[in-house]
C-alpha cells in the first residue's frame, strides 16, 4: 500500500481516476465520504491510497477553490461563456446568468462568441461591446473558420477552464480544435438546440492546464444568491455601489439611480440591465428557507 496525490480527471459510474502526473489511478471513494455526504468531484485535488494493479481509494479532498453543484464540478479557473452569432440566435440572459454564477463563486470569466462568419462585424461588436463595458475579456472566434481560437488559448493556457453555453454555439467544436481531440458534435435540432453528447464530466489536458468536458453547462443555477446581492455580481453595477440616491437601491425604477442613467448614457449596455432585471424577478421570489 502506498500513498499519491493528484487530480480527480474524470468520475464514472462510481469509478475516479485520478492523475498524479506520472500516472493515472483508478479509484473508489472511501466509505466516510458517504457519512460526510461530501462526494469526490472531477477537478478535486485528493490524496489516494494505492493497492495491487494500479487501483485505490480517495481518503481525503484537499481544500478546494470553488466549486460547482450542477454539473458537480470543482477547482474552476476560468469559466468561458460561450454563445452563438447565429443558429441559435445569442442568448444575452444565459450569458449574464453563467456570468453571474462566476462572480459569486469567484471564477474569472471570458465571453465568446462562435460562429462570427454568419453575420456582420457590426453584429459582433454590438455583443462583444456589451460585456467589454462590463469590463470582461470577450473575443470572437469561428470554429469553422479556425479564427480567433490561437487568442482564446492563449487566455486560458495553464488554467483548469469550463466552456459553458447553449447546445449548438459550437463549444465542441471549439474544444476540438483547442485540445486536438476529436470530440463528438451534436446536430442543431429544429429549434436550434444541439443534441447533448457528452455523458459524464471529464478533464482533458489542453496544453498546460485543462479543460472540462462536461454536460449541463448550459443549465448552471443560481444556487444561494439573494436578490440584494445580485447588484453587486454585475461589476459595471458595483463599480457605482453608493452613487445612487438611495442607500440599497435594486436599480430597477428607483429615482437618483446611477445604474439606469449609465444605461441612458451608454455606460452600461441595455441588454445587461435587462438581463438583471430579469434575474432580479426570479431571486426575489426566491424564500430563505429554499437557498440552499
């Protein structure tokens, strides 16, 4: 019996295995976690004991950065938010919402979109500019062109990434070409969603860091956030934090608000503020006995 550590590359079926850098272990989780109901994640770093054929046990996670509960994924560096110029048509709110996410559970985030040789520069700006105000990195890039995707790795080489979108913006594509692998690409359906393909959670070495390949990114919940600090997770909005006329103020219909005269004056897009708006709605409805 022997001891290693590593990181948790891909769970399946109750199987981890885990890369120590030398080698890859297939492993079982120890019983305790079970009692802890803390369950090995695919990023994790864990230490393992090693038995006969190259197989073991995870006996402890080691602290981690951050993590996720839907897909259960862990130690995120970077979360790229992928939409689609065209086919299906970009989806600001899903955007805003993983953007969100990243904020709160303290995760870089670049925005991308794919597809860019369906329509206009003008239309690529219009949404590229939207989250550039924001003050985030976004970059446009076509899969099928093979364009922009050298600056993405460049951004995210060395890093653990997530790409997080709608089915059909072409994140397998995307990842196909970054990571060298053939990944399997689904089809658009009639309404524009494509077909999931990936069934369990896996990192896959890109460079010198890794990316996961993962379903139910495009389905990431807004787990434990309260209305009242929603403002605070779109930093074009904090960076006013105590200019509005009144203390707390939502940003919705609220006199003095430095938030909505910013939108008048182009500071901050008019597709962010919807998207909060929106977001806002749902959180407030939201009981304290159901965050989790």
């Amino acid at each position: 019996m022997r001891t290693a550590s590593g990181t948790i590359i891909k769970g399946i079926g109750g199987f981890y295995y885990v890369d120590t850098g030398s080698e890859i272990i297939e492993c079982r989780a120890r019983g305790k976690f079970r009692k802890t109901h803390e369950l090995p994640m695919v990023g994790d770093r864990v230490e393992v004991e090693v038995g006969e054929e190259n197989t073991g046990s995870v006996v402890k996670i080691l602290p981690r950065r951050n993590f996720l509960v839907r897909p259960s994924v862990a130690n995120i560096d970077v979360l790229v938010a992928v939409s689609a110029a065209a086919t299906p048509e970009p989806d600001y709110l899903l955007a805003d919402k993983l953007l969100v996410v990243a904020e709160h559970r303290n995760i870089e985030a670049i925005v991308c979109i794919n597809k860019t040789d369906l329509v206009s520069a003008e239309e690529t700006e219009k949404f590229l500019s939207a989250y550039r105000r924001a003050g985030y990195k976004a970059i446009a890039v076509c899969a099928e062109r093979g364009s922009g995707t050298d600056e993405l790795f460049s951004l995210i080489d060395g890093k653990t990434a997530a790409f997080a979108g709608l089915s059909g913006v072409g994140k397998s594509s995307l990842l196909s070409l970054i990571t060298g692998r053939d990944l399997a690409v689904g089809g658009v359906s009639k309404i524009e969603r494509g077909k999931h393909t990936t069934r369990h959670v896996e990192l896959i070495p890109a460079g010198s860091g890794y990316i996961f390949d993962t379903p139910g990114f495009s389905r990431l919940e807004l787990e434990d956030i309260r209305a009242e600090e929603l403002r605070m997770l779109f930093p074009e909005m904090a960076r006013l934090e105590g200019q509005c006329r009144f203390r707390g103020c939502n940003h919705v219909a609220e006199p003095g608000c430095a938030v909505l005269a910013a939108v008048e004056s182009g500071e901050i897009a008019e597709s962010r503020l919807k998207s909060y708006k929106e977001i806002f709605d749902v959180l407030k409805n939201i009981k304290e006995w159901e965050l989790k």
